[in-house]
C-alpha cells in the first residue's frame, strides 16, 4: 500500500511491499526499460495461466493454509438443505462477505451455485436457460471480439438445446435466443451491455425473449475500476481470475431465479456429482483472507492483494505499451500454433485479435 507522501512524489517509484515498480508513481520515459531482439517471441500458447500472482501467495505463508483431517468431508453432501448441496458453507459465506466488501455485485437474494471453474457454470446455465423438447435449438450470440472458446464449447457436444450462432451485433432472427455478455471483456478488457435487443416477446424469461449471462470473470479491483453493484439475473466468476488459483478449478455463479439456480444445479449434479470438497474448503479461506486483508488498514504497508496485484498488471501493462510503440515488427504465435508476423499498425487495427488478459498474465 502505497503512503500519502509516495502518491505526491510523482518523480520516484512507489515502495509497495509488493516490491513492483509502480508505474502510477513513475514518469513516463522511466517506467520500463524492454530490452527484445528483433527475433523474440511472444508464446500465447497454454497463455493466461494467472502464475504471475505466486508470489504474494508465497510471501502469505501459512495464512492460508488449510489442514483437512481423513474423516472430514466424505460424504456427497455438504448441505442437504441447501438448493445447491454440495457446496461447502464456508465458501458461500466468504464468497458472499468478499463481494459485499469490494462492492462489484449484488448478493442480497441470489442463490449461490458452485462449479468446476466458471467454464461449467457456464455449460450449466445454458442447460437451465433451454427448455427441453423445442423445435429447434435455442441460438446462442455473443457481440465480437468473444472469448475464443465460446463457439467450440457450446459446439462440442452438438446439443439439441441451444446451438453456436456468432456475432450479436449481426443476430437479428425472431424466437428465443441467450447472449453472452463478458463484462470487462475477454479479449479486449472493454466494459460491456447486451447488443441484441431484449424483451422482444416480453419479460426477460418469457418463450421469445432474449436471455443474458453475465460472465463477470475480470470485474474485479486489480482488472477493471469497480463503478458499482453489478445485478443481473445469471453472473458468473472464477476464482482462477480473482485470486490466480486457477489450478483449485472453482467458480461460483449469483443466480437470481431459483428455478434457474435448481436447474444449474442438476446439471453439476450429473455433469460431475458437485464440486471437490477440498477445493472448496482452500478457496474459502484464501478468500477469508483477502477479506481480513481488504478491510485491515492499520499498517500501511500490509500486503493488500488487490492493491498488488493492480500494482504489477499496471507495470506489465506499460511494459507492453513499450514493446508495441516501438513500431516494430514482432512475431507472434497466434493461439494455439499458427505463427504470424504482427505491427503495431495491424494490432490498432485489429484490436479484438489480442487478448490483454493473456500478454498480462
């Protein structure tokens, strides 16, 4: 955390205990020093894998730490009277109190579901949002640039339920459709509403309607400025995005119909009979402690992870900015194995063939 004197000398590195060059308190021309030959490569392959926040977690220590004796958590069911019953109380109450905390999403009166990642989330809410026996399968949009992996994921298993149909902003076709809105936006981190226009046939979950999911993976202090309480019917998280962890595969979805929540449920239920338990009980207390931490000002240099890790995103950030100014030509592997020869003309130009989140991570 960074002293009321640090903020005010514009002319110095900040002295955060993360140890990071803040670039916030750096002049410009003294911000990086990126030293690459001309025949340095760029590898986006196996890329966003969040390793860059390890070592906060290893200046934590034991902090977070959790012991699970033999006998604990063996049975199916965490909670038999919960709509989600195997997920572990301790997780809903830290995921609950961290969002009330950072203030980046309404809790009040949503349900908590539980997934292997947000990716099965994800898989799940499609299931509860298709109502089985139609006549043809439900067309599913997101406005360009998308998450690569949408069309492969909702492709894969050539479901009768709902189909890949591209690009929100040229959907124009009658019936029932679900638009994805990634919000900031994976690949190019912009803040995002829905494109196709709702409530065609009514209310939000009448026959005709459009439907939303909100993928809110990146909303989050050290990604994007928190402006306020983001409340929509299907949000989706990761704790691979919030916290680095990606290896736990745990995300969590605020669902605000119960019968929606139930459905997406069942889906887990039978994709993966629930959620490892294990998992569960270590992101609870890894989120415990970002909590405690978040709330704790006492010292002012306390590790504080989301001041962390917005510190080192931004010195990454600039370290890009550098590599990109420079107007040269570099090579970059375009995911996963295609090899390309991109400028910093062609990048401007084509903003949504970069994801920011990748060269960052």
């Amino acid at each position: 955390m960074c002293s009321t004197e640090q903020q005010a000398a514009t002319t110095r590195t900040c002295t955060c205990t993360c140890n990071c060059e803040c670039p916030s308190f750096v002049p410009n021309k003294a911000r990086v020093n990126v030293n690459l030959s001309p025949d340095s490569v760029i590898n986006l392959d196996h890329s966003g894998d969040p390793m860059l926040f390890e070592s906060y977690w290893e200046e934590m220590g034991e902090k977070c730490s959790v012991v699970i004796p033999g006998w604990r958590s063996m049975s199916y069911f965490s909670n038999v009277d919960s709509l989600c019953w195997f997920l572990e109380p301790e997780l809903a109450d830290s995921i609950g109190r961290l969002h009330r905390a950072v203030g980046n999403a309404v809790t009040e009166d949503r349900h908590v579901v539980v997934g292997n990642g947000s990716l099965q989330l994800f898989q799940a809410a499609l299931y509860a949002l298709c109502s089985p026996g139609g006549p043809h399968p439900v067309s599913v949009v997101s406005a360009v640039p998308y998450y690569s992996s949408y069309p492969e994921v909702i492709n894969l298993l050539q479901s009768r339920l709902y189909k890949w149909e591209g690009d929100a902003h040229a959907y124009n076709e009658e019936g029932p459709y679900i638009e994805l809105v990634t919000s900031p936006n994976n690949p190019d981190g912009f803040i995002r509403e829905p494109v196709v226009k709702q409530g065609r046939g009514g209310g939000p979950y009448e026959a005709d309607a459009g439907k939303l999911i909100h993928d809110l993976a990146y909303y989050w202090p050290h990604y994007s400025p928190i402006t306020r309480r983001a409340d929509y019917e299907i949000m989706l998280f990761t704790f691979s995005k919030c916290t680095g962890h990606a290896g736990s595969r745990i995300g969590w979805a605020l669902v605000k119909d119960k019968e929606i929540a139930r459905k997406m449920t069942k889906f887990i239920e039978l994709n993966t009979i629930g959620v490892s338990k294990e998992s569960q009980l270590r992101a609870a207390r890894i989120l415990q402690v970002i909590h405690q931490d978040y709330h704790d000002l006492e010292s002012p240099t306390k590790l504080n992870f989301f001041e962390y890790a917005r510190c080192l995103m931004t010195e990454r950030w600039y370290k890009l900015r550098e590599v990109v100014n420079r107007n040269e030509t570099f090579t970059l592997p375009q995911y996963p194995r295609e090899y390309c020869y991109f400028s910093k003309q062609f990048i401007e130009a084509h903003p949504g063939k970069f994801n920011i989140y990748m060269f960052l991570l």
